[in-house]
C-alpha cells in the first residue's frame, strides 16, 4: 500500500471515530445559550409544568431558592428543566436565574484551601448543601456557602458539566 493511501486511510478512519457531539455545541432557539445548561431556582417557589404553558398541569413544586436546575429545552418564555434527580417539567424564564450553584452530593464532602486533596479543609459540607459556585477548573470548583469558602472536587458536586471550566 502507497503512504498516501495509508494516510488517506488513518485520515477516513480519525474522522468516522470523533464524534460530532464534541465539535457541535446545541443552542436554544429562543436564546442562542448551549443546551443543557445549569441554571438556579431565583423564587423560593416554583412550579414546574407538563407543558410550557400555565395551562398545563403542574407536576413539581420546588421550594428552594438557589437550586441548581439543568435547562434542556427552550420554547417562548418557558424552559424544560430538571433537577439533579431528574425530575421537573417547563418553568416560565422569570423564575430562573443565571446565578450559578451546585448542590452536593456526597455527605461530608471536604472544602480545601486550595485545588488539593492534602491541602488544609476549611468545612465539611452535608449531602442536599447549595452552594455558589465562584469558579471551576478540570476537576475542582471554587464554592462559598454560608460564609465559608474553599474548593471542592466536581465529582461530589451536581449543577456543573463534567468538563466545564469557567472564573
């Protein structure tokens, strides 16, 4: 075989392997934002419907500002959300805020003084704790809450990407 159609050959292959996903980011239509995307909860209630319209029936109620819900679908004023269980259902935008938090996931998760598993812990955090998220890198995210502030890894956190990264 020629190296040109060897190259060709590897060149096809490399192509038909990436996937497009990892090129292609989704974009709501009403808002030209990515989708999915994390959002919080701005009211300390909030009724999450079968359809994006007050007419349609309400599935949830959540009363608890700050959470962190996932925003998958946009149609109007109203987006499909849900929260780190899964559940939700179309909320109007007015109740949702681009103010970023994660709820935690795993009790007595370490916050650190810095990006380290052996650097000093400032608090332990509960399982079902929001905090805001002041900044992520590949596998740390920056949290406050109550006062308190440090790192914590992502994986115990829910309401930011696995690969997300932002300051």
């Amino acid at each position: 075989m020629k190296l040109t159609s060897l190259i060709g050959a590897v060149c096809a292959a490399l192509l038909l392997c990436t996937p497009l996903a990892a090129t292609t980011i989704e974009r709501g239509p009403v808002t030209n934002l990515p989708l999915p995307r994390f959002v919080s909860l701005k009211a300390n209630e909030a009724n999450a419907r079968r359809g994006p319209d007050q007419s349609h029936r309400i599935d949830w109620v959540y009363r608890r500002r700050d959470l962190p819900l996932m925003v998958t679908a946009e149609f109007e004023n109203w987006r499909r959300v849900e929260d780190a269980e899964g559940m939700g259902g179309w909320m109007h935008h007015a109740l949702l805020s681009g103010l970023r938090t994660a709820l935690v996931q795993t009790d007595m998760t370490p916050l650190h003084r810095t990006p380290e598993n052996g650097s000093a812990q400032t608090a332990l955090l509960e399982r079902g704790v929001i905090a805001r998220l002041r900044m992520c890198q590949r596998d740390w995210c920056r949290l406050e809450v109550e006062g308190a502030r440090g790192w914590a890894e992502k994986r115990h956190l829910w309401g930011v990407g696995a690969l997300e990264e932002f300051e």
